[in-house]
C-alpha cells in the first residue's frame, strides 16, 4: 500500500494519561477542521463542561455492551481498571471512504485492537518531557481523587514503557507544536514500514 491508501490516513494518537492527548485533539478540531476527530462512547460519567456526542458519547454500561455484542465498536477498553470506551466503527470509516484524515485518541489497549483491525494506520505516541512533568500536570489537573490519580500514574507507567512499539513520537513540549506536528503527519503520512506491510 502506498502513503495514499485510505487506511493511512487513520491516525492514532496514544500515550500516558495527562500527558495532554485531549487537548492536543481539541487543537487539531479548533484549527483543522479537514481533519476527522473521532468521538469516543463512554461509561464514565461527564466532567464539568463535557458535551454528550461532543466530548463523548456518554452511554450507560448496557448501551456500551450491545455496541461491542453488535460490532459496532472498532475497538474497546476497559481503561483504568474502572470505565469502558471505544470508538465506534461507522463513523471511522465513513470519513476514511471521505477520504478525509481522521484521528483517533484512545488507549494502548485500543490502539493494538486497531493495528490488528487496520495495519496501515500511523500509530503516534504522545510523551510528556519528563515523567516529572507527568505527574506535575496529572495533580495539577485536580480532577481525580488520590485514589484515581494513583491509579492513573500506574497506567502512565506501563504506557510510558510502549513508547517503541509506534511508528512515531512527538513530546508535547507545546500544545500548538505538537498539534501542528501531528497535523502534518495526517496530511502528509510518511510510507508503512516495511515490516507492516500486506504482502
Ligand atoms: P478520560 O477519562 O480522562 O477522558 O480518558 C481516559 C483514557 O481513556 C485516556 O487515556 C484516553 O486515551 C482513553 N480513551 C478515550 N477514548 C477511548 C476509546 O475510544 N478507546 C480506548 N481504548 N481508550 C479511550
């Protein structure tokens, strides 16, 4: 396949929590809106100002059930050890048929699902300047519970330990860098690498 084929244009952006995903994303909608921006279902409960079918799909734990049992979800987690998400699947490839960039943000759970499901997407990991600034912006933050945030820096852990499994890796130093970073590698993908490639 070449930089063109439709499944190229699938971008997943994973990394550790509060490593700043979800506002890099915001970027990418705020200043590209040629770019797809999937929108995840979840069973967790809204934060303050988070939109229904904007931020998430907020569904109950049923509803998400008859998602994955329908197939409807192009891959799902159970992150935290606590809450369920997934991206659902028409959606994905409706803008991909568009032939428009799309982006996905999700877990590293979600993301080995899509690779499976979709080779020639570009998996980019998020990393944070230091694991010290890390845990700087996940206290800072002050939206979990210590309980939560010890939970949370234990997946960032093992999140952080994946880094070499994706095909690229961009610090977030800066939201406006890494989001223009990341805007580049969806208009213009570099080549599947050759190990990944469908015979
Ligand atoms: P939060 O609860 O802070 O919004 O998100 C928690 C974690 O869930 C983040 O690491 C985020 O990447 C992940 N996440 C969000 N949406 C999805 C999804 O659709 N699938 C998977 N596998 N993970 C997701």
């Amino acid at each position: 396949m070449t930089a063109d084929a439709p499944q190229r244009r699938l971008v997943v952006l994973a990394g550790p929590t509060a490593v700043g995903k979800g506002t890099v994303c915001q970027w990418v909608r705020e200043h590209h809106p040629e770019v797809w921006v999937s929108v995840s279902a979840t069973t967790r409960a809204p934060r303050p100002g988070e939109v229904d079918g904007s931020t998430y799909h907020f569904v109950t734990p049923q509803e998400f059930s008859r998602m994955v049992e329908d197939g409807r979800m192009l891959e799902h987690a159970v992150v935290h050890g606590v809450h369920s998400y997934g991206t659902p699947r028409d959606p994905v490839e409706s803008a991909l048929e568009q032939g428009r960039p799309a982006l996905l943000e999700i877990d590293l759970q979600g993301a080995r699902q899509v690779r499976e499901a979709m080779p020639d997407a570009l998996f980019v990991f998020l990393a944070p300047p230091s694991w010290d600034e890390l845990v700087r912006r996940l206290v800072g933050r002050g939206t979990e519970d210590a309980e939560e945030r010890e939970r949370r820096l234990a997946t960032a852990e093992r999140e952080l330990a994946a880094r070499d499994w994706f095909d690229v890796s961009i610090v977030n130093e800066s939201v406006e860098r890494a989001g223009a970073d990341l805007v580049d590698l969806l208009l213009d993908p570099p080549p599947v690498p050759a190990d990944r490639r469908v015979p």
